[in-house]
C-alpha cells in the first residue's frame, strides 16, 4: 500500500476553538481593564474575568464562564486547487447573577469585552501557537491552522438571551457572540 496524503491541511474547527479559548486567556485583562475603565466613569462597579473555559456544556459553573462551541463549516469551489472554507465558533459567556437592573448593563459591557477579544488580534494571531490552560489540551500549547490560511475574522452578532438556573429563581443573562472565519488552501 502506498503512502496516504491529505489533499488539504485543514483541521477544521478544533484549532479555531482551541485558538480562542487561547486568546480570550491571554488578553482578557487588557480588555477587561479598557471596559472597568468605562464602567469606573460611570459609577458601576467592575466586571470580573473570565476564570473558566469550556468547549462545550457543563452544568454547575460558577459565572463568568465561557463555553466555546465549534457550530460547522460550509466550502466554496472556485477551483480544483483552492478550498475556501467558512467556519463558525459561537460563544456563550454565562453572566454573574447581579442586580436585574444591571443584568443588561453587564452583559452588554461583557459581549464588548468579547468582542474587542476577537477582533483585535492580527491574523497571525489565530495561526501560532499560543499557551492555553484548557483539560483537552494537556500538552499547554494549541495546534493551530497552517500559516496564511485565516484570511479573515469576524464578529457576525452579540446576543443576550435569558436563561434559567435551576438553583436560581431569578433568570439569568448569557452573551453569545457568532464568530465567523473565513479560511482559504490552495
């Protein structure tokens, strides 16, 4: 039997969840120190960080959290030697159990957070390999997409949806971000 070789290198959403997860570690508090900055002005008090990560539901967090959740990648054929693809990464950020009047205010100021997060790294960024504490990855180091295939990031909605705890009578506020990347092989 011959040797086997992959038409292309792609890994698809593995790395780009990997990736953020990676990222929203090391640049929160710069985010996070812009936003309180702001927040500070006005009088409300502080939001806190991020302090778990994961990728996918777990029941029993303690908010802030950040569940990571690779959604699917659709392809476009433009020709037999390029492959365009376009994945999707939704971010889900449980919001801390606060005063109902400040639940919108909070939320709204974390989905800025996040979005400052994502949208301010340089390309390169999202293809080197960064430190991550994550238990799916216990080598520290993520494995991300070949150099010069992330052609382009970008934040498509924020959403605040009320959920239900079950230990809660109040509900709670989440922040979901969609995150699409455009990535191209050839």
């Amino acid at each position: 039997m011959g040797t086997y070789t992959p038409a292309w290198k792609a890994r698809f959403g593995t790395p780009l969840v990997d990736q953020m997860i990676a990222i929203f570690q090391r640049d929160q508090a710069a985010a996070l120190a812009i936003v309180n900055a702001a927040r500070a002005a006005k009088g409300n008090a502080a939001l806190g960080p991020i302090n778990d990560f994961h990728k996918g539901p777990i029941m029993d967090v303690q908010p802030p959290c950040l569940f990571a959740s690779y959604v699917g990648v659709g392809f476009r054929r433009e020709d037999a030697y390029t492959r365009r693809q376009a994945g999707r990464i939704e971010l889900a950020l449980t919001v801390p159990d606060v005063d109902p009047e400040m639940a919108t205010v909070d939320a709204a100021d974390y989905a800025w957070m996040m979005d400052m997060i994502v949208t301010t790294p340089p390309t390169s960024d999202w293809e080197a390999a960064l430190t991550i504490d994550n238990e799916t990855m216990p080598e520290g180091v993520t494995v991300p997409n070949a150099t010069g295939t992330i052609k382009d990031v970008f934040v498509e909605s924020h959403t605040l949806l009320e959920t239900k705890r079950e230990e809660r009578e109040l509900p709670s506020l989440a922040v979901h971000l969609v995150v699409l990347f455009e990535l191209e092989e050839a």
